[in-house]
C-alpha cells in the first residue's frame, strides 16, 4: 500500500513537471508530440471566403472576409469578447488551468457538461487548425497549440486580432468585418456602437442559433453588456441600445 501511494506521488510530480514544462516552453512541445501542426509554417488566409458545410449541404453565397487590423477594432468590441468568453484572457497564457478546474468542479458537482474552459487563444486555434469533433486528442491539440501560439505571437492585442478576423458569426459570415456587413450593412467595423459590438461579440458561442433567433442574440448582448460594467468596462449608468438588426437573407 506504501509503495503504491508512493508511485502515486511520484506520477503525480512527473506530470506537474510535464505540464510545467508545456507552460514555459511550449515552442518546444512539437518534438514531444509530433502529431501537432507547425504553425510557424501555417499561413493564415485574410481574403478568401470561406463556405459552410453541414453534412452534404454547402451554403452558398460566402461574404469575403477583408481582413482588419487590430486598430482599425474598436476597443469596445475586444472588452466585449473578452467579458463573454474568456475574463481572464489577459492571465493567462493561452490555456486557463484556473478556469479548467472551475468547470471540472462545476462539471462534477452538477453531474453533467455545464461549463466550458476554451479560453479565446483556444478557440482560435480551434478555428484556424482543427476539426470540430470532440475527442480528447483534440481537446488536447488545441491546449497545446493554443500555448504556442501566445508565445509565438507574444501579443495578446495580436491574439485578439486573429480571433475577430478568422471566428464564424453565422449567417456565412467569417471575420468581424464579414459579421459588420451580414448583421448591420456596414463594412467599416471601426464605426461599431457599444450595443452592435456587444450584440457581434456573443454570436460566435452559437453563431447558427444566434443567426436565426435575434431576440435571444439581442439577449445575449444584454449579458454582455452587464459582464462589461462588472469589469469596469462601461460605467454603471450607462445606457443600452438594442441594435437595428437587418433581417436575415
């Protein structure tokens, strides 16, 4: 019995050491696992449209995807993402264990699937590098991808950028300026209001969902808006909007 709690002790300090290692070199941890894509060798595609495709059905018609710079963004619309999807952005490295063990406790104590833990460089690398399917492998390709790509890009304002410009909005709209154009006929994002990036910022959780149910993407946006006053994002008084939203084709 001694024997067995002390290979467990010793298990468990390999894998704190592994993961430690992950954590500060993660550039390194191609040769450790080389089923990985290189995404020092990856292009990134900022001009071509991209199709939906839902079992044997293609959507048709793809709004281009111009891709926008980082200062062409209102700020707004990052404080927005960042309040919806991942509040510790600015924490952490590309994977939230604080998070993880938020939604694993959550998880277990509600006995099913309640809380996710994809921070937004996860999701990204998600969107850029894998499939959609859910298996472990994958789960833990995009961990470790998406801790490359914070220490490749060493940015977070540049992390941003190519999460607004690469996520699905619904509506075959991929990239912010894509969305700008499907939702509110505009393609200059950085005319965005507070309530139209609120409202853009929480369609990717759901982006078909959202696309044919404006009134709960409108609810949505509400969320939105009270997680951004908690942050100190918005003041307090401040005073929501509800976006004219063009009808979808």
């Amino acid at each position: 019995m001694r024997f067995i709690k002390r290979l467990f002790i010793l298990a468990c300090l390999l894998l704190t050491l592994l993961t430690w290692s992950i954590y500060e070199h993660p550039m390194a941890v191609a040769r450790v696992f080389p089923f990985l894509p290189n995404i020092t060798r990856m292009q990134l595609s900022t001009d071509t449209p991209k199709t939906v495709v839902r079992g044997s059905t293609q959507l048709l018609q793809p709004i281009p995807n111009v891709y926008v710079p980082l200062q062409e963004i209102p700020i707004t619309l990052c404080q927005a993402v960042v309040a919806i999807e991942d509040q510790r952005f600015y924490q952490h490295k590309g994977v939230d264990f604080y998070g993880v063990a938020r939604a694993i406790f959550t998880d277990l104590t509600s006995q099913h699937a309640v809380e996710g833990a994809s921070t937004i460089t996860q999701q990204l690398a998600r969107n850029l590098y894998l499939s959609p399917t859910q298996t472990v492998r994958r789960k833990l390709t995009e961990a470790l991808l998406a801790l490359q790509l914070e220490d490749y890009y060493k940015n977070k304002g540049k992390i941003l950028e190519l999460y607004l410009n690469n996520i699905y909005y619904g509506r075959n709209a991929w990239g912010i300026k894509a969305a700008a154009t499907a939702y509110f006929g505009t393609s200059d994002v950085s005319t965005l209001s507070v309530a139209q990036c609120a409202f853009l910022a929480g369609l990717p959780q759901s982006p078909s969902y959202f696309a044919n149910n404006i009134p709960a993407a409108l609810a949505k946006q509400k969320l939105i808006i009270q997680k951004m006053q908690a942050l100190g994002y918005l003041p307090d008084n401040f005073v929501d909007v509800l976006p004219q939203v063009l009808p979808g084709k």
